[in-house]
C-alpha cells in the first residue's frame, strides 16, 4: 500500500534538502528520497570539503613560499596532505549528520533509495535496504542535480584519468597534473595542488581561465596563477588523453605533456535519465536539463524542478534559493521570482574570484551607457596587513538611472563582499548609498565603498 504526502522531493542536496525543509514549515506533509547522501555533492565532495582542502593549501603556500616574509623558517617543513584530507571529511561527515538532524527536527521522513516516477502522482523508491516503497504525493520536486560530464575518447579510470569525484577523495597527491578545464573546479585543485608542490597545468579550449567571469578578472588570474608556478594553456584543444603505464599522456597541438594524472574539468550533465520522466510526462532539453517555468513547476503542473537538473545556473545556493521560492509557490505562501542574471558566483581559487550581474562586456552588449568604479587591494589598509593584496573591486553601474548592474571582485576574501552588493542590488541601492554607508576601519569591504565612490564619480584614496 503506497504511504500518501503532499510533497515529495527526490533528491537531498542543497536544492532538495532546502525545499523540504520549507515545504514542512509551510504545514506540508512531506517526504525526501536521496540514492547516496543527505547533502549531496555539495556537503559530500564539493564544496564544502574542498573549502577545507584550500584552507589547507593556503598555510601550506605561507609556510612554503612566503614564510621569510613574515619571520618565519624551517629547516626541514613536512606537509602531510593525508592530514588535509582527514580534516575535510570530518568537516563534510559534521555537516551531513547536521542535515540528518534538520530532517528529524521538521518531521521530515527519509528514503534512501532510489525513485522512479510510475505516473505523475506516485514514486516507486528501491530502498537501499533493498525495500520496495510506493509514494504517492500531491506535488514532487525534482532535485537530483548533475554529474561530471565525460569527454569523447577519454576513459575515466578513476586513479590516473579523475574527474573532481576521485580528486577530492584522494589523500595522497600527484607529482604531476594536467587539469583540462579553467572554470571554478578546476582552478579550485590549481590552487590546492600547487601549494602541495604539485607540478600543474592547466589546459583550457576557450580564450582564458574562468572564460565566464569579466574579461579583467580573468586576465588579474592569470598573472597570479602564473606567478606561483601554475603553467596555463588557453585556446588550446587536447587531441587525446591516455593512461599509459605510470603515466598519462595529454596531447596537444603543438606538444605531448606526461604527466602522473589528468584531472577532466569541462562541464556537468544533468542526472533526469533513469527517474521515469516519460511516465509522468515531463518535458526535458535536449542536454537532458528539465524545463521549467519562474515558480519551479515543470509542463506537470504538480511536478516540479530545482537546482542543477534544471540548468538555469549550477550553483549550490542557487539550487537552495529555487527550493525555497519551489516550496513557497506549492503551499501557496508569499514568495519572490528568481533573477538568474543577478545570483552570486563565488570561486575559491587563490585570490578569490566573486562576482554577479553582467560583465562591462554584457552591459556594453545590452545598451547600457556605463560608469565603472575600481579599487585595488593594493591600497587597502587590511589587505596589506594580511599580506594579501593582489586584485581588485570592480562596480559597473548604469550612467542614467545609477543601477548597480554588476560587480567583478578578485583578491583576498572577496566571497564574503558580494552579499553587501547582491542586497543592494535587489533593494535598489545605487553606488551612491554604498559609498554612503560607512564601513568599518581597517577592513576588507572597504574597497567596496572606494570603488562605489570611484563609479559615483568620487573616488577618495586613489
């Protein structure tokens, strides 16, 4: 006898734990099915493990590179890379446990199994346990987010051809690396290899790294990337990649790299095969993304989709912001419609890349007559005393009425500046109030307000 909701949420990472959390405190009735993990990629083996890995990087590159520039020296310094990734999994199990505990708290009932729709209002879910449930619900979210992609020709082994999956699950290191892709992932493992002493390549088709950030963002990267070893290889397509014996072979055009690992870093796909769609009779892409409308609800009225499956922007707390606004719009509570243009980017490389909002070229592109605001960490008070100081903050506003259209911000802790510019963005604060807003001395969001004071015309200190 199938057991009767009113939400059920396939899928238990940042977009479908959040909805289901909402959707309970909106009085629903609800249930959540994940095949693997509470969390999902996100608390597991993404983001929030790899924020510990970069931590770790980042002492490693101060006691390795820069420790005579702050009194320090070593005769014989050991890093221990195994102790690096103990500790991200220990913060990863912390958190997991923690969405386990959120469950329980909004009487949430678990399924860990895996759903697959027999009609549009009923789930059949094989339990891990190896228990057959039925759930019927009058609405279902799709949350199952999106998987590495893989490349024509290329066989991911799982040791010496890696996607991010084996990457961040492995406690020893590489001497070598070829990295094929200059986006977030992949310059997230740049940073935290080379500051292991990981010889690193990038190789990126596109013109540059990070190819949908600001075209100055890019250019500020590179030059920091290069000056601590990183090799990059822009506008470069790989011919074939191949394990061979102890080593992979990465051609390219012009040259053979050997190196003891590839990691494959291009794109994502999204996982909406083998869940039912045709039986409930919901519309995909032909990249397989589910297509949906500004509430969330797919062409089933009562089916809905949020985070990665559905495409609009591959980002965590994107996917957490759609499972709220979902989990509004079924309960019929008051909600908001989503700007995807607007949503914050935050990439973890080191500098720090943070940014939302259209690029001086996409501004350009769509009409806008454009003033820009600019200020360098370079004259920044804290950034100099955290040795810390390369890159700059970037406003770009719209000349006629003042409106922040974007923000491009690379350098020490920018991601934890862009929610400053994300709120004044969407309440309509021009540069004018932010430059108005006093900020506390000496700190890093400071530059915030000098570069709001450079786009209203007035810059102070530079």
């Amino acid at each position: 006898m199938a057991e009767n909701f009113d939400v059920v949420v396939i899928g238990a990472g940042p977009a479908g734990y959040v909805a289901a959390i909402r959707a309970a405190q909106l009085k629903q009735k609800v249930a959540i099915v994940d095949k693997q993990w509470m969390g999902g990629v996100c608390l597991n083996i993404g983001c929030i493990p790899s924020k510990s890995l970069l931590k770790n990087a980042e002492v490693a590159h101060t006691l390795r590179e820069r420790g005579k520039d702050f009194g320090f020296s070593f005769d014989n310094l050991k890093l221990d890379y195994s102790v690096a990734f103990k500790r991200s999994r220990s913060n990863s199990d912390r958190l997991v446990k923690g969405i386990g505990f959120l469950m329980k708290k909004n009487n949430i009932t678990v399924f860990m199994g895996s759903a697959t729709f027999k009609s549009k209002d009923t789930l059949a879910v094989a339990g891990n346990d190896g228990k057959n449930t039925e759930l019927k619900a009058k609405n279902i979210i799709i949350a199952t987010g999106a998987s590495a992609a893989t490349l024509p020709n290329v066989t991911i082994d799982g040791k010496k051809i890696v996607t991010y999956v084996e990457a961040i699950m492995q406690d020893t290191l590489p001497k070598s690396v070829v990295i094929v892709g200059a986006g977030a992932i992949g310059v997230e493992f740049a940073t935290i290899w080379n500051s292991y002493g990981v010889d690193v390549t990038i190789v990126e088709l596109l013109p540059r790294v990070l190819p949908r950030e600001d075209e100055e963002i890019s250019k500020e990267l590179t030059k920091e990337l290069t000056k601590v070893g990183i090799k990059i290889k822009t506008g470069v397509k790989f011919e074939s990649i191949v394990a061979s014996g102890k080593t992979v072979k990465v051609k390219l055009p012009d040259e053979t790299l050997e190196v003891e690992q590839a990691l494959i870093a291009t794109s994502f796909t999204p996982n909406s095969k083998n869940l039912g769609l045709e039986a409930a009779g919901v519309k995909v892409s032909d990249r397989g993304f589910i297509e949906i409308n500004e509430k969330m609800q797919t062409n089933v009225p009562n089916i809905w989709a949020i985070g990665d499956v559905t495409g609009k922007l591959m980002l965590a707390h994107v996917g957490s912001a759609m499972g709220i606004v979902c989990a509004e719009n079924i309960a019929g509570a008051e909600t908001i419609t989503l700007d995807y243009d607007m949503m914050p980017r935050a990439t973890y490389c080191h500098p720090q890349v943070a940014s939302f909002g259209y690029t001086e070229a996409q501004a350009r592109e769509k009409g806008f007559n454009i003033k820009v605001g600019r200020f360098p960490f370079q004259a920044n008070g804290k950034a100099l005393g955290l040795g810390d100081y390369a890159g700059f903050v970037k406003i770009i506003m719209d000349e006629k009425y003042g409106e922040i259209l974007g923000a491009h911000m690379i350098g020490p802790e920018v991601t934890e500046l862009l929610p400053e510019l994300t709120l004044a963005r969407m309440m309509e604060l021009t540069p004018h109030e932010i430059a108005r807003n006093v900020h506390a001395h000496p700190t890093l969001s400071e530059t915030l307000m000098e570069a709001a004071h450079g786009a209203d015309g007035q810059p102070i200190h530079i």
